[in-house]
C-alpha cells in the first residue's frame, strides 16, 4: 500500500502544472535575478578585517582567555586576521564608534561581555557571534575548573592553586584560541547572502508540495480523499508515502537548482558544498513536514492553507535575512526566540557557520535542530489524522 501511494501522489504531483513552476521554476528565476542585481557589488560586499575596541580595564585584563583570543584574532602576521582590535578607555572608543573608525566595541562587566553597536550590519554579527563563541568556551574551561577544585577539596588539599588549575584546563582543552577563521574575503558576499536564503526559501516552499499530496487523501479536501478515509489502511502509511513523495520531487528541485546556481551562475559554495546540499535535505524535509502539518491541522480549503503555507515560510525567509541581512541580527538581538524556532534562519545560520568556524559544531546544531522540528510536525500530523472523524463523508 506505501509503495501504490507513493507512485500515485508522486504522479499527482508531477501533473501539477502551477506546482511545478513553483517548486522547480521560481527559484532558478528568482536566482537569476539575484545575480544580475548583485553580481556588479560583489567587491564592495567582500568583508574586510574588521575594525573593533575592547575596554581596557581590569575585567579583561583578568579574562585571559578573552584577552588570548582576541589577540590571536587581530594578529597582523596571520592569514586569518579578522579584527583590527584597539584596546582604548570607554570614552574613546564611544568617540570613535561616533566617527564610524569601529563597528563597535566591548566592554567586560565581571565575565560579563557588553556589546555596543551604532548601526547593524554583518560585520557587527560577525563581531557578536565571536563573543558569544568566546563566552561559551570560557563556561567549559570553568565548569572543567570548579570540578577540578571541588575533587581536590575531597581529597583533603584545602591548599588549592585555583589559578594554577585554570591554567592547566586551559592547556589541556587546547582552546585559548576561539575556533574561528576568516575566509569571509573569499566565500561570502553579499549575493552569497541571498543565494542562502534563497535555498532556504526553496526547501520551506517544499511545503506545498507535501501539503498538495496529502490534501489527496484527505475526506474533506478531494473526493481521493473519501475513498482513502474508508479504505482499511495506516494513516500512518498515508502521511509517510505522501511525505516521501513530495521529498522526491522536491530533492529533484534542489538539485536543478544547485546544478543551474553552480554550473550557470558560477556560485561558489566554497570546500563545504557537501554540507551545503546536506543541510538543504533536511531543510527540505522541514519544509515538507511543515506542510503536512498545516495540511492536517487546517480545516480549510486548499487555497486557504496555501495561503497560511507561504504566508509562514515568507516571514521566516524575512526574519532570516531575505529582505535585508540587517535584518537577522536585528532579531538575533532584540528577540532572539523568534529565529531559535525559525526553520528558515536554522538553515541560513547553519549555512554561515560553515564560513565562519573551524569547528562543526553550530553547523550539527542546526541540522539537529531542523530534525527535531521534522519530528515533532510529522508526528502532531499523525495524531491529527487519527483523531479525525467525518459524520458523514
């Protein structure tokens, strides 16, 4: 029965003429457009080393391994150099921030950073991103550290040289240094900017055709649908053959797409394109899952749900940066829970770490992220389809 569902909604789908231009057509267009608008401004959107303070005062002094990190990031000699770091008084640097010589600067209150922008742009997000790597390096050093203390005071050893085991934790995590690179020069523009979004506007636009094929089998969307609700079948099987249906053609889109942006448009995904197309799977599998939840939980007629659909994806493409990359930092900033549960800014984000970190790990995060989301839609839409009865059908 899975597999006779299959071929059918995979059929069904293919006939859709309108769905098809959506999902294969739309995105090469709306590349081609990006690239004509961007392609002259490449050079002006490359990220130079970015010019930043930091408070000269006790509190950072005393981080050493904010201090370590931030020297190795501004070191002249080094390739992957991405600050120009200026260690100045608070009244300086708020006179410089004024005369626009910095994007901004730092202040340590205690192990506390304090972030100060005039304006938002993607080197302040670069700059934000860096602190918090920072900071989340420092918990584990500490929390590594405290340990160590509290064994040693079981021991009996009241005597403890507190700084000397920081040091050493220091050493053995080998991580003084903040796994972060600058290959921004190299890989990442501003019309890689939407490209991103694009891909992450394509694999939530998935929706629709997740949401078509399992308004096929639904009693109060297509007459299909009524011979399927009294058919003796899983609705489980139902939802699951519909899903990989629309996950076929929509991986058939991306890779038109990838082959056309790649090929055509001469984008540069850079070393990681793997991950690239990786993370695009299981954005696109979001994307689908998403559809069939709004299939399954909306009352409403197919026009009506498209509508609800698309509605929800273009937000989310416009809180992740779509419209303006300023944009996401805004949020990221003032009101980050908005993009830690957008589907749309998990795929962009994941997409950027890939260029800004030598670890993998927000990058994992991401990808776990969006298949947490797969699962907790994909199952609300099988308890919806269990839990529906018509009086009459």
């Amino acid at each position: 029965m899975f597999l006779h569902n299959f071929k059918y909604s995979l059929k069904t789908l293919f006939k859709n003429k309108m769905l098809i231009f959506w999902t294969f057509a739309f995105p090469i267009i709306l590349g081609t457009f990006f690239n004509m608008a961007f392609s002259d401004v490449i050079e002006k959107e490359k990220l130079d080393i970015i010019n930043i303070a930091i408070i000269d005062n006790e509190d950072y002094q005393n981080n050493q391994i904010m201090k370590t990190a931030f020297e190795s990031l501004s070191d002249e000699n080094s390739e992957d150099q991405m600050f120009n770091t200026k260690l100045v008084e608070e009244e300086k640097a708020k006179e410089m921030l004024d005369k626009e010589e910095i994007v901004g600067y730092l202040k340590m209150q205690g192990n506390d950073p304090k972030l100060v922008f005039q304006t938002n742009g993607v080197s302040q997000t670069i700059f934000k991103y860096v602190v918090e790597e920072i900071v989340q390096r420092s918990s584990i050093v500490e929390n590594i550290s405290k340990d160590e203390i509290q064994k040693q005071i079981e021991q009996g050893n009241y005597a403890v040289d507190a700084e000397s085991i920081v040091k050493r934790v220091i050493k053995e995590t080998g991580n003084t240094e903040v796994e972060f690179k600058n290959t921004a020069n190299q890989n990442l523009n501003y019309m890689m900017i939407e490209f991103y979004t694009l891909i992450a506007m394509t694999c939530l636009y998935g929706g629709v055709l997740g949401m078509v094929a399992i308004n096929q089998k639904l009693p109060n969307t297509s007459n299909k649908g009524k011979r399927v609700a009294v058919a003796p079948t899983k609705k489980s099987a139902v939802v699951l053959s519909s899903l990989f249906a629309g996950y076929v053609a929509q991986l058939l889109g991306l890779a038109i797409l990838f082959v056309y942006t790649i090929f055509a448009l001469k984008v540069d995904f850079g070393e990681h394109t793997g991950l690239v197309v990786l993370l695009s799977m299981i954005g696109s599998l979001t994307g689908l899952s998403m559809g069939i939840a709004v299939s399954t939980l909306s009352k409403k007629n197919e026009a009506a749900k498209s509508g609800i659909l698309i509605g929800i994806t273009m937000v989310g493409c416009f809180f992740s940066g779509m419209m303006g990359v300023t944009l996401k930092y805004v949020i990221d900033k003032g009101m980050p829970i908005i993009n830690l549960i957008n589907p749309a800014n998990m795929i962009t984000d994941g997409f950027y770490s890939l260029y800004y970190y030598n670890t993998l790990d927000r990058f994992w995060f991401n990808f776990a992220s969006l298949a947490v989301v797969c699962i907790v839609l994909i199952s609300i839409s099988f308890l919806s389809l269990r839990r529906q009865k018509y009086d009459s059908i």
